[in-house]
C-alpha cells in the first residue's frame, strides 16, 4: 500500500508532501507494491484555514510511474471525524480526474477546528491505491442551518416553542387577529343586546302596572267544534 | 263576546290543571284566546303521562352515566376507538348535533330576514332546537377526551392555531347568540304567561314569569327595544352560524388525509347542517303538534314549506357530494382509490348507499309527487333525513379515517355497548330538556302568530283556497271575522 | 464528557426477565458512577441496555436545547437517514425488527406502540420491502399545528416533542399526522416497575399516563450524551444512521458519512414529500440487497413486548 499519512508526525507529513507535490516524483516508499498493480503516487491541495460555511476548493492530482498523469480515477476526499463517539473517514466529496490527473472538488465547511483533509485513490485493476492528507483549519462561528417550513405565516403554521397562556400569545400571532377582531364584534353585540334587554325592563318598570287581565280559560263557550283531528 | 273577569272559573282552570286539556266549557270564537289556550295548556297542566315519560329519558341518562362512569374508570378503551381509527361515535354525533343546531338560525333568522311569514308558529320549537343541540353537542368533545380532569389547560393554554380551539369559541358564541335570540321572543310571551295564567297558578311559576318577563308591559317603547334588540341577534347569528359549522368542518380538512383534504368541507357541511335542521324541526313540530294538540297552528302549509325547504337543501346536497365524489373520482389518487372501494363497494356501503338514496333521492321524489306531499309524507321524509344525516356523519369520520396512511391493512372499528349508551343518553337529554322547554316556555311564538294574523286579516288578503289550505280552511284559521278580530285588539 | 465505561457482558444473550435484573443490577452500577450503556457482541454491534442505566450516566433531562448544542453554541439539527438496502427487517437474524424492539425496551414503550415500525410494502416487481419509520419529526410538522394546548411542540434541535403533562388526550394530532406515528394510551398502560423510576420529563416519556399521546423522540437525550438512539444502536446491519444537519455529519454507529453528500450521493428521498411536511428522516431505496436478501421473502417477526401485563389494572390493546 503507498500512503502518505497520518503515521508520520506532522513536520515530516508536511515536508513529505510538498516534496512530491513539486517534484511530481512517483517513487513509492512502502514495502511489497502488488505486483499487477502500477504504483501511484496523489497529491492533495487544499486551503490551510478556512471559515465556517465558506465553500472551499479540494484538488488532488494522480500520477503513476514517471509522473505520468492518470486521468478518469476516482478520488474521494475524506476527512476523519468524530461523530457521536463513533471515528471514520467520512466522504466529503468525489471527483474524477480529468487528463492532466487533476481531481477538483468542493466542500462547504460545516465543522470547525483542525481538520485533516485527505484525498484517497481507492486502486482500480491496474493501479495501486494512493492516499495524501493535509491540515485544514477551520474558524468562525455561526448557525449554518435554518429550518425550511415552506411558506411561513406567522402563529399560523408554525408551531410554539413552549407553552404560554394565552394572553401573552395575543401579540405575536397573525391569525389570532382576525379571531379576536371578529370575536369583539360579535360579543359587543351580544352585549348592545343585553343593554336593549336592560332597557326594556327599565320602561317596563316605569309603566303602572295594568289591571289583572281576564283569565285564559275564564267564560263560557261552545265547545271545540271546530276543532278537526289530523 | 266579552272575556269575563278572573276569579269565578276556577272550575274551569282546576279542569284545565288536572286534566291537561280544556274542560268543556271552552270560550267561543275568539281565535286568540284560543291560541293563548292552546299554547299555554301544558305549562298550566301537567299529566302522569308526562312525568313517565321525564322518567323514562332520566332512566336512560342514568344508564349513559354508567357507562361513562366505565370509561372515566377505565379510560377510553372501553370504545371501539383506537390508533388508527382514533376518533367514532362521540365526534360523529358531535358533529351531528351541532348541524341540527341549525335549524333555529335558518327559520328564525334567515326566513325572518327574507320577510317570510308562514314559519312564525313554529320559530320557538326551531329556536329549541337550536338552543338544545348545541347544549348537547358541546358534551361530545368532552366526553371524547383521554383527560377531562385536563380541561382547563384549553383555557390556560390554548393556540389560536388549532382548530379545535376555533371549535370552542365558536360554539361558545354561538350558544350563546342563540340563547340570546331564544329568550327575545320570549319576553312578550312570558308577560302573556305572567298575565295570564291566573292565581292557580303554583307560586313558583308565578315568580318565574314576572322575573323573566322583565316588566314587559308592551309599550311602544318596548316594542321599538325589542323590535331592534332582534334585528341585531338577527343579522349576527346567522353568520355566526355559518361560521359554527365551517369550523367544525376544518378539524377535519385541516389534515392532509385523502378524504378530508378538501376544499369545500366548509359548505359541505353547512349545506348538511342546515339539511338536518329543517329535518329536526319537521320531526319535532310533528310531535309537538300531536301531543299539544296544535293542528290548528301548525298546518300542512308548514309542513309542505318546510317540506320543499327540505328538498331544495337535498338538492343542495346531492351537488355538493357530486363536487366532492366526481372531482376525486376523476382523479382517482391512490387514497382515493382506496377511500371510495370501501365507501361505495366495500365495507360502508350499505349505509352509504342509504344515505344517497333514503336521504336524499327519496325526500326529494316525496316532495316531487303531490300525494306523497302530505304531512305524514314530509314527517317520514324528515326522519329518513336524519337518520341518513347521521350515517353521513358516521361515514365521514369512520371513513375518512379507514383510508392507510402507510403500508398496513385497513383498521376495524366497532363501537361498544359504552359509545352506544352514551349516544342514547344523549339523544334522551335533548327530549329531556326539550321536554322541560316545553313546560317552561310556550312552544308557539304567540305574539308573532298574533301579529301575522293581525297583519292578514287587516290587509284583508284572500288567501286562495287550494288543497294546501283546505285543512286549514277547515280548522277555522283562514277566514276569521274582522269584527271579532278588532274588538280582541283592543284587549 | 460523560463518564461512560464499556461493559463487557453479552447482555444480548439474556431473556427480558433476566434483561431486568441486569438492568436493575447496571442502575445500581450506573449510581456508582459506573454506568454502561453500550456493549457489544461477538458480532460487533452495540445493543442496547434498558433505559434505566440511563439514570446516573446522563444529565438531567432538561426542557431546552442549551445541552443540545455543542460548546461553540450552535445548535444541532438532528435527521436520520435509513439505509433500505440494508434493511432486511431483521430476517437474517430471525429476530423481531431489532430496532424496534431496542425502542421499545429502551423507553417503555407499552404494548403495541411501534414508535419505530417496520412496515413491509409491496414492490412493483412483486417483492416486498421493509420500511422502519420512526417519528419523521417534520420541520413543518402538521401535529403541533392543531393541538389545542400546544402539548407537542418543536425544540431548537427541531425534534417534536410531547408534554404528557399537558395533554389532554383530544387526539387531533393522530389525525393530523399523515405517517401513522402517534400512539395513544387508550387504558391504563402496561408498564414494567422500571418505567417508574426516573423522572418524567418530555424527553424521556416513561412512565406512560392513559389519555395522553406519545411517540418517537429521536431520543434526545442519548445524542445529547454523544450516543445513538436505540434503534441506530440496534440494528443488526447498520441500516440507521443518525446525524446532524449543522454539522453535516451522521453515523450508524460504525460508519461516518457527511450527512448532505451521503442523501445526495443515493438520491435518498423522505415519505411523501409532495405534502410539504419537511420531514427529517430520509431514506434510501432498497430491499436490503446489500445484506442478501431476496425481495421474495416476505414476512417478518411480529414485534414482542416484554411486558404486557405488569401493573395492576393495565391492560394491552390493539392499533
């Protein structure tokens, strides 16, 4: 396997990788190549420091034997990460080298901190795997995801935090508005009602009061003829 | 003919109280007094039969009540409801009962605003209707709760956003507008009552009347009062009502289910509601009108009005579900496929189909046919109406709830011996506190009859003498003399 | 941050009653500082220890998402992905869905709630394919829109939540949710002794209460700690990944993947999306074929509840 990675300190990574970024030397320096494959040798190039949520440029540049440039390879640029205590190489982007063997890609940075950048060559039936790494400081501090909620009416379809009683949910709510306005409408009327009520009994109380009326069933009659049964 | 003095026909007053019913010797001629008799006959007198029957009502109540003591004990799954049909009988018929509300609105208020005349002796039973449905339909929600010991959260912490809260502020006003508008028309009569009744009366009805009657005197000043204080809940109740029902209908169609994400759920449902209150008030006048003995008040001129007012909202109806049936069936969506096998093919198709043909097709052929446009055809009309409204309901709710949302097999639901009991015990409130209405407040808008009347007979319009008014021709209400008439509106 | 120690046991081997005296023995272990909540077994794949070690290795259950964040102060935005290719609904195991049983076990959950079910649906060709669906805890969420006391509600994380507190068991928001992911307590609900000994809070919802609403909660609290929910943690393939969108990152619990390019990358797709609902939970077609499962094989293991009946006066009911 060639690799150029973290197993070495950070100095001699360094050093390491711009001597072959410069040189385009294909040399490999592991132990036993696999004797099918051709050696590789992968460049990567990325910013040193960046900020949160700005999109930054990956490239990587794979050549074989002689600096030969190989075009059509798949590169993956990883980054090892720590997510839910669980470790591993999350893929942050792939591109397919073009005939100079330059691989470019992106990544909008969503982590921050030190990052390692590495830009691997997984080997096809012909060549070896290769795998380059680089730091990458990422700085800056800001929420980079707003909830989506399609068309946002306010207090009409989206939904409260906490609960609050009611009254100090009177302010902010567009649909409670039209509620509460038509509501005042119609219970202010009800109570114009209630007063004409109050009124009628006022007048009420000023008349003298009239003489007992006759009494329903009093005096005589004929008998309901008239009446016919359904 | 002169009305005598109270005071020496106790005889006739103690007959009136012990039998129910006017004793022989009757008044003669005048129609008022007749009316005022009439109407106001029950409240003078009450027979065993009625206290059997109060006793009945309470006996099944009393039985609803244990089956809801069953479900505060052991929570809602003593119902048939469950995840996935979360929600039967109890919305059903909440629903249900908030469309008969609509009744009153309709005869008191929409025919009064259009000037129509021939609904003024039945507007009080359509008000209690109106007045009792919903007292009767706002328990439902309640009932239906997993925690009603939670109630007051819905005060403390309630959304604006929420439908169900929409729910309770428009019932809320709406109770009470038509309790408002229930008691308006009341005032004249309660002063009659007041009046009238005599000193036989027991003392506690006595007081009743003079504390409600609110010192009616029937001055034109309290006329004028009245007159306006009527206009207002008449113009404001209506659509307070319209609202009421548009609301109800949106806790359904504020979902993204298949069969309730509609459009026009809110005038579906208003269309029904209003479908099932005339159908109430059919039903209801009916009966009142056999026991109270009202034939000659409430005549087939009602019943066919009220009958053709039924047929024009089954018209109404019969568009609204092709609107909703033909537009979604043309489509066919996977949900809709789905909704409609079970709805017209499958499990619900029985009461569906009884709900097309015997609540809408059948009303409607019975109010086409002149012989079948009788007062026992309208009343059987009615009563296929609600009983169809019910299913509607039932098929609405159940249904909509019976489509997958997700890969399973549709659910089941059958409503248990508790949803039953309760739907009884519900039905047996609303007679119950019709029942006591009818005690407590005449069941016929007296003074209103009497004005219509007074109205008639001093424009002296002929009223033409075909089949629709030759019982009433005969009963004695079309042709009353004006002489008699004037010297009774001198009284 | 938190101290956590691996335990070496093979608590997957142990029955439902011996899980209890295990889990009773890791509370008494948790209290002394000590807590395991991940083991492994020979097949390398956590499972997962009931709910009670939960008590002493995990901060508080708070009402906020100031524990949520992380220390820089930005907020998580927590999602799932579900890898269908991988999901056979544990038929190579000849299990019921491990997912949901972790869930159930983990929270209490009373029969015969699924806050995470694996539905089978059919395919075109004639196969079948399992779908686990959790909560899909939609950032328009149709459920908190319509309840009338604001009982269920959003938190910063974007994960919906349920105050049983406040319920009031009205059931609106059953019909609101168009994924089948709301339960509700119809009776009393069958709870083991254990459901009764944290604290209730939002986040962690035992013990159950009749007349209130729960589901899915994409376990909160777990992440928080820096672990996986139940159901990630259970998964016999790996098929549940869960991750964060601010940070872009998520993990099955073996596998790290940036989050955006891993939906991107299998065109993942979420559950009717044409309703506008925006949910959080993505999936990524497939029958389980990387595992090797033949489309053909129906059926799965019914999901079994521990217990059904424990408390006096419980009683179990059907969906």
């Amino acid at each position: 396997m060639n690799e150029i990675s973290c197993r070495f300190s950070e100095p001699t990574r360094r050093g390491l990788l711009a001597l072959l970024a410069l040189a385009g030397a294909a040399l490999p320096m592991a132990a036993q190549a696999q004797t099918a494959l051709a050696p590789t040798a992968i460049g990567i190039g990325v910013p040193s420091q960046a900020q949160l949520g700005q999109l930054i440029p990956l490239q990587a540049r794979l050549v074989g034997v002689g600096g030969v440039p190989i075009p059509k390879a798949t590169i993956y640029f990883t980054s090892p990460t720590t997510f839910l205590n669980v470790t591993g190489d999350a893929v942050l982007a792939e591109a397919v080298t073009d005939a100079q063997g330059l691989a470019t890609a992106s990544w909008r940075a969503t982590r921050t901190g030190g990052l390692t950048i590495q830009a691997e060559f997984r080997g096809d039936d012909r060549y070896a795997p290769a795998k380059a790494a680089a730091p990458l400081v990422v700085g800056g501090e800001r929420q980079l995801y707003v909830q989506q909620v399609g068309v946002r009416i306010p207090a009409l379809n989206t939904a409260p935090i906490s609960g609050l009683p009611i009254l100090a949910r009177l302010w902010p709510g567009l649909s409670a508005w039209p509620i509460a306005v038509a509501l005042l409408v119609v219970w202010s009327l009800y109570a114009t009602v209630v007063a004409l009520l109050w009124r009628i009994a006022a007048a009420g109380r000023s008349v003298p009061a009239v003489a007992q009326l006759p009494s329903l069933t009093a005096g005589t009659g004929s008998a309901e003829g008239a009446e016919v049964q359904q | 003919m002169a009305l005598e003095a109270d005071g020496e026909r106790g005889g006739d007053m103690v007959a009136l109280k012990r039998t129910g019913r006017p004793g022989p010797e009757y008044i003669e001629g005048g129609w008022q007094p007749q009316l005022e008799r009439r109407v106001l006959a029950p409240l003078a007198g009450t027979g065993p039969r009625y206290f059997l029957w109060l006793a009945f009502l309470i006996a099944v109540i009393g039985w609803a009540g244990f089956a809801y003591l069953q479900q505060w004990r052991r929570g809602l799954i003593v119902t048939g409801m469950r995840d996935r049909i979360s929600w039967g009988l109890y919305i059903t018929s909440f629903v249900f009962f908030i469309g008969i509300s609509h009744a009153g609105t309709l005869l008191s208020a929409i025919l009064r605003a259009v000037k129509a005349t021939w609904q003024m002796s039945i507007t009080r039973m359509a008000e209690f209707i109106t007045v009792v449905a919903l007292m009767v339909g706002a328990l439902f929600p309640l009932i239906d709760l997993g925690r009603p010991d939670r109630l007051w959260n819905i005060v403390v912490f309630g959304r604006w956003q929420s439908p169900l809260l929409w729910d309770l502020l428009a019932i809320a006003t709406y109770l009470t507008g038509s309790t408002l508008y229930l008691y308006l028309p009341l005032v004249p009569d309660f002063a009659l009552c007041r009046d009238r009744l005599g000193p036989q009366a027991p003392a506690w009805q006595r007081h009743f009347f003079e504390i409600v009657a609110l010192g009616w005197r029937g001055t034109p000043e309290q006329q004028r009062l009245l007159e306006h204080a009527m206009t207002i809940m008449m113009v404001v109740i209506i659509p307070v009502a319209v609202s009421v029902h548009t609301v109800i209908s949106w806790i359904f169609s504020m979902s993204l289910r298949e069969p309730f994400n509609s459009t026009v759920f809110g005038a579906y449902f208003v269309a029904g509601a209003i479908f099932s209150g005339i159908a109430a008030i059919i039903v209801l006048m009916a009966v009142l009108r056999r026991l109270l003995r009202l034939e000659a008040y409430i005549t087939e001129r009602q019943f066919v009005n009220l009958g053709f007012l039924l047929a024009a909202l089954a018209l109404i109806m019969v568009y609204m579900n092709l609107s909703e049936y033909v537009t979604t069936g043309y489509k066919m969506n996977a949900d809709t496929a789905v909704h409609f096998q079970q709805l017209m093919l499958g499990r619900f198709a029985g009461l569906f189909w009884f709900y097309i043909f015997g609540g809408l097709v059948v009303p409607g052929l019975i109010m086409l046919f002149p012989r079948t446009r009788t007062i026992r055809g309208v009343v059987v009309a009615a009563t296929l109406v609600l009983v169809a409204m019910w299913i509607e309901r039932y098929l609405i709710v159940v249904g909509g709830f019976s489509v997958p949302l997700m890969p399973y097999q549709p659910a089941q639901y059958a409503p248990t011996w508790v949803e039953w009991s309760i739907l009884a015990g519900a039905f047996a409130l609303f007679a119950l506190i019709i029942s006591v209405f009818t005690k407590l407040f005449p069941v016929v808008s007296i003074w209103e009859v009497v004005e219509y009347h007074q109205l008639e007979a001093a424009t002296a319009v002929h009223r033409p003498r075909h089949g629709r008014d030759r019982q009433s021709a005969r009963e004695g209400t079309a042709a009353v003399p004006v002489t008699v008439l004037a010297q009774e509106a001198t009284q | 941050m938190w101290p956590v120690a691996s335990h070496p046991a093979t608590v997957s081997a142990l029955t439902a009653s011996r899980r209890r005296i295990a889990s009773y023995v890791l509370t008494l272990a948790g209290v002394l500082g000590v807590g395991a909540v991940r083991t492994r077994t020979a097949f390398g794949r956590a499972v997962v220890v009931p709910s009670a070690t939960r008590l002493a290795a995990l901060p508080v259950p708070g009402a906020g998402g100031q524990q949520a964040s992380r220390p820089t102060g930005r907020l998580r935005r927590w999602a799932m992905v579900i890898d269908l290719r991988r999901c056979d609904g544990c038929q190579s195991v000849s299990k019921p869905p491990q997912c949901t049983e972790a869930c159930i076990e983990g929270h209490f959950a009373p029969a015969p709630m699924e806050w995470i079910q694996v539905y089978e649906a059919d395919l075109p060709s004639g196969g079948t394919q399992f779908l686990p669906a959790p909560c899909q805890q939609c950032q328009s969420p149709p459920c908190t829109n319509v309840c009338p006391v604001g009982a269920t509600f959003s938190t910063p994380e974007g994960v919906v939540l349920i105050d049983q507190d406040r319920c009031i068991g009205c059931r609106i928001c059953l019909e609101a949710c168009p994924y089948d992911r709301r339960f509700f307590n119809w009776g009393e609900p069958p709870q083991p002794p254990e459901a009764k000994l944290a604290p209730y809070s939002p986040e962690h919802q035992p013990p159950a209460r009749r007349g209130t609403v729960m589901k899915c909660d994409f376990c909160p609290d777990l992440a928080r700690a820096g672990r996986l929910p139940y159901c990630a943690q259970a998964c016999p393939q790996g098929a549940i990944y869960y991750g964060d969108l601010e940070e872009d990152m998520a993990t099955n619990g073996t596998d790290v993947v940036q989050l955006s390019h891993f939906i991107t990358e299998h065109s993942a797709y979420r559950l009717k999306e044409h309703l506008g609902t925006e949910p959080r939970v993505w999936y990524i077609a497939g029958h389980g074929e990387l595992v090797g499962r033949n489309p053909n094989k129906r059926g799965r293991l019914p999901t079994v509840w521990p217990w059904k009946r424990t408390a006096k006066g419980a009683e179990t009911w059907s969906r």
